[in-house]
C-alpha cells in the first residue's frame, strides 16, 4: 500500500513549480525564524557559527536576500517549554521559512514519545500560521545522537540512540503527514564518535564545524522550498546576522 504522505508530497511539486514561476527570486526577501533549544541557540559556538546563521547566509550566497534570522531556543527546552517560549514572543508572521529542531531534552528527562508526539504536532501547526499558512516552508530537523558524545560515556548509549530514532521517526511521521519537509542529521552527529572535532569544548555540544555540516544537509531542500538556485552568487547582498530572543 503506497503511505498517504506520497500522495501529499506527489500533489505539491506541481503546486511549488507554480509558486516557483509566480514568486521568481529577484526582488524577494526573506524572513527566517528558527526555533528549538540549545542546538538552535548553538552553545558552546559563536552567534555566527550557529547553523541557521550558516544556512540564511547559504541562502544568500546563492543569490536570497535574507533580511531577518529570528531565533527563538533556549538551552534545555523541551517542546512545551519551546511553545511557551513562541507565546512569550508574540511573533508576526509570515516568515518565508521556519525551521523546528526540538525533542533532544523530552528524550534526556524521560519524557513519554507519545507526548512529544502531540506536542510536536501543535508546534508544526504553530510553525505553518507562522509561515502563512505554508506548511511546504517548514522544515523540521532531526534530533542529534547525544549518546555518542564524550558526556554520555557513563550512560547507556545504545539505550540512548534507540529512544533517540523513536522520537526522530514520530518527527518524520508527523512532519510528512503535515505537508512540511524533514531533513536527517542525526547520522551526521553520529559521526562524532570518532572525530572530536565535531564537538564543542564542553564534550556534548556540536561545534561549528558540525554546524557547518548540519547546514549543508539542510541548504538543498531549503533552496528548493525558496524557488533558489543552489548555487553561489558573489554579488548576493549580505542581511543582518540572526539573534535570539524571546
């Protein structure tokens, strides 16, 4: 039996190609609001090495004008602490894109999957008003393996990377069943078990080189959503850098 999500997926290509030759590129600017915890804020690593700075600086490389970065994350949040913290905020859509990574803190307090699961999807709606009501201009993330981590040493790591793909397949589920975009990075956390450059000083956060990867995965589908060529453009004009807030 072919999963309903293909159908939803298969519907909208012609609906982006539409949009696509509608909206064109170039006089568009763009409004970026990420949201999640602590690998959003990126601690441990420069304001400007946290991934969504890399990505909306991706996307003007080739050519976007991004004119805002909103981060909304706070180191620890879960994700009913991430959707008090949207409430606080008090945003003014529509932004051009949004970006969820969340989950990582529901997992580490052992917290229910099947409460991540509601909660998440109440962000996903929050996530697609936000955008206008575009639910193709979300893109929700994957959790990191925090398990491979020298932090973790003393924990039970397969323990911790089996809970951590049974929260990352309720995000893929429900983002697809949403119409929004998934995007897999936890196998690239993985590979900090053998590298230990790809970790911040404190032996749990990623660094700026993981960053650096985690926003290349990512750049493809975003240029896609954006109608953007996926290429570099010298000339592309350089917007303010992203900050966090509240």
């Amino acid at each position: 039996m072919i999963h309903p999500s293909f159908w939803l997926v298969l519907c909208s290509v012609p609906l982006l190609l539409i949009e696509c030759r509608r909206e064109g590129i170039g006089t568009r600017t763009f409004r970026y609001l990420a949201l999640g915890d602590s690998y959003t804020i990126g601690e441990g690593v420069e304001a400007s090495k946290r991934w969504p700075v890399l990505l909306a600086e991706k996307i003007r490389q080739a050519g976007g004008d991004v004119q805002e970065v909103r981060i909304i994350a706070r180191t620890g949040w879960t994700t009913d602490e991430l959707m008090a913290g949207v409430d606080r905020a008090a945003l003014e859509g529509p932004y051009d894109l949004v970006t969820l990574l969340i989950g990582v803190n529901n997992q580490y307090r052992g917290r229910d999957v099947e409460e991540f699961r509601i909660q998440l999807i109440d962000l996903l709606h929050r996530a697609r008003n936000l955008a206008g009501g575009r639910a193709e201009r979300v893109v929700a993330v994957s959790i990191p393996d925090w398990g491979v981590t020298p932090f973790a040493r003393t924990r039970n790591r397969d323990r911790i990377s089996r809970e951590i793909d049974s929260f990352n397949a309720v995000k893929r589920a429900e983002a697809e069943r949403a119409g929004s975009h998934f995007v897999d990075i936890t196998s690239l956390s993985r590979k900090a078990v053998n590298d230990s450059a790809l970790l911040a000083s404190d032996g749990l956060h990623p660094s700026a080189e993981m960053y650096g990867l985690w926003a290349n995965k990512i750049a493809p589908v975003v240029m896609k959503t954006l109608c953007i060529k996926h290429t570099s453009n010298p000339r592309a004009r350089h917007g303010e850098q992203g900050h966090a807030g509240e």
